[in-house]
C-alpha cells in the first residue's frame, strides 16, 4: 500500500462530557480569582462571550480586552479530565513567571484562574504547524533553548503523566498497536519500528525528573504576528521525567544534528556532556519522535498540516 492510498482516521475530537455554553462561560469569567498583583479593574468585558476555538480539552472564548486593547481568552475545560491538565499548566507556568532569568521563547500568561477555567493574554499569530519544512526549520533553534531551559528540577507539587516522559515500555504496546493502525508501506514501517527499538534498547534515563513540556509539537508553537519571539503554549501535559520525551517533540522541526547540538550545548541535567549518555538519550529521543508523528497519523490525514509534518518525519528517520 502506497502513502497516497493508506487509511488514516479523520480527526474526531474525544466527546465533551462538560456543558460550557456562553452563559456558563460568563459564571465562570464573574467568579475569576486574579493572580497576585493583576487587577481585572479596567478591563472591557464583551458583553457576550463568543467561541473562537476548541481543541481536545478546552474551548477557547473571546471575553474582552485589556486597556491597550490585547484580547482576552478564556480557556475553560470541556472534558473532565482536562481540569487537572489546566491545573497543572497554572502551576507551572506561575513557577516559570517567577523564574529570575528570561525565557527563549514566550509563554502564556495567567492574569486569572479558578477551576477549570483560566484567563490569559491571546497570543496573535499562527501555529507553527502551519508552515512549510523551512519554517520548521528556522523555530527549531528557539525550542531546542526553550526545552534547555525548561529540563531543570520540576517544580514541587507537580503531578506526574502517566504517558509523558516515561520509559519506553510503558508504552510500548500502544504504539505498536498504532503503527499497525496506520497501515505504513512495509519498509517504512520496518524502519519506523527499528528506530524504536533502538529506542527501548537503549539505557534507561536515570538521572533526575526535569521539568518537560510533555507536547511540544508544531501545534503548540505559535509564530508572533509581530515577528517577535515565537511562543510555546498548552503546558496541560507538562510533567518531569525523561528530557527524551521533549527531544522527541524537537526532532518533530526537522533540525537534524544542528539542533540536537544547540540543546545539548546549553541544557544543564548531569550527564548531559557524556558521550554515552548523549546517546542514549537521542536514541530514545528518536523514539518519541516516532510516538508523536504515529499518534498524529492516527488522527490526521495526509493534506493536513499535522499529517504531513508527521508523515515527512518518518521518511526523514
């Protein structure tokens, strides 16, 4: 079977099992605990909530503007389970806000929060998933810093994934069992499977749980309409373990040995200037890589920018 002609699922998003309407939005968007030293005060509150976008866990909805005229979103879970995702982002992203040295990249920014809903700033832009090869290419430098920068203690209190970061093995009957689903031309599958297998056969990360972002694909990168530095959004997966599973994400943009470099050269977890360690972990960093492009295949045709990046990165291995 040919790539042109192989099945893939259409995207379908998990079943919502919460009832957020306008006027539920509006409950929430009252009943907002702001962050030390933010005031809502002068804010211009759209007298209607509007939707502007849904993605697995959250709806998004446009709820006002500041005083300089930065839109406002609201992000409120629609599934029961994404509460403890945005939960998680809150946390982390206050420790990274508290962090005394600038980030690579920009991150959000929480003016307010309370269960299952959280206020931010929007970031004006556009996905990185959405531009070409060469694209990709040039934002591979600012995520391989920002992953350096991030792969430091977790902070304290964070809940653990039970699918970011983690050996291999924990997942590794899932992903055969999607690499079947996907139905890859044999050879491409034989490869697909050899490079994780060098993955799983590699040693065992076993130094200390760094912070990771847990899902750092080109959906989660948003290039800034004013050329300024592009940001990394949606920390819901954010967890500490294996800095692999965040390399597998950054082989995603296609930076070959170049970026590999350029994290290495500045990340700062003991044991990341040995050789054998080195290897190892971008043995299993290939691996994730592998994870993430299968997981996107299972939901994404080709023609879609997610299939596509997915599908290039396999024949790329």
């Amino acid at each position: 079977m040919t790539a042109e002609t192989r099945t893939t699922v259409p995207v379908a998003l998990p079943v919502a099992d919460r009832d957020v309407d306008a006027d539920e939005v509006e409950r929430l968007r009252m009943t907002l605990l702001p962050e030390p030293g933010v005031t809502l005060a002068h804010v211009a509150w759209s007298p209607s909530p509007m939707l502007i976008g849904e993605g697995w866990d959250n709806t998004i909805w446009d709820v006002g503007s500041l005083a300089d005229g930065t839109a406002l979103a609201l992000r409120v879970a629609r599934r029961t389970s994404a509460i403890e995702l945005l939960d998680r982002e809150v946390h982390v992203l206050r420790a990274l806000a508290a962090a005394p040295d600038e980030l690579p990249m920009r991150v959000p920014t929480i003016l307010a929060s309370r269960r299952a809903a959280v206020l931010q700033p929007w970031f004006p832009g556009r996905m990185a998933a959405l531009g070409g090869p060469a694209e990709l290419q040039r934002i591979a430098p600012y995520l391989a810093r920002m992953l350096a920068r991030l792969h430091r203690p977790a902070p304290e209190g964070l809940t653990r994934s039970a699918l970011r970061g983690v050996h291999l093995a924990r997942i590794d009957a899932r992903v055969r069992a999607d690499v079947e689903r996907i139905e890859l031309p044999r050879r491409l599958e034989e490869r697909v499977l050899a490079v994780w297998d060098e993955g799983l056969a590699a040693p065992l990360w076993n130094g200390p749980a760094v912070l990771l972002h847990g899902d750092p694909h080109p959906g989660n990168v948003v290039l800034a309409d004013d050329r300024g530095l592009p940001a990394l959004i949606d920390f819901g997966d954010t967890t500490a373990g294996d800095p692999a599973g965040d390399i597998g994400g950054l082989l995603l943009y296609r930076g070959g040995d170049e970026v590999l470099e350029e994290y290495f050269g500045r990340c700062c977890w003991d044991g990341h200037d040995d050789p054998a360690v080195r290897r190892a972990t971008v043995a299993r960093g290939r691996a994730w890589s592998v994870r993430y492009a299968i997981a996107l295949l299972t939901a994404y045709p080709l023609g879609s920018p997610y299939g596509d990046i997915a599908d290039a990165h396999l024949r790329f291995l």
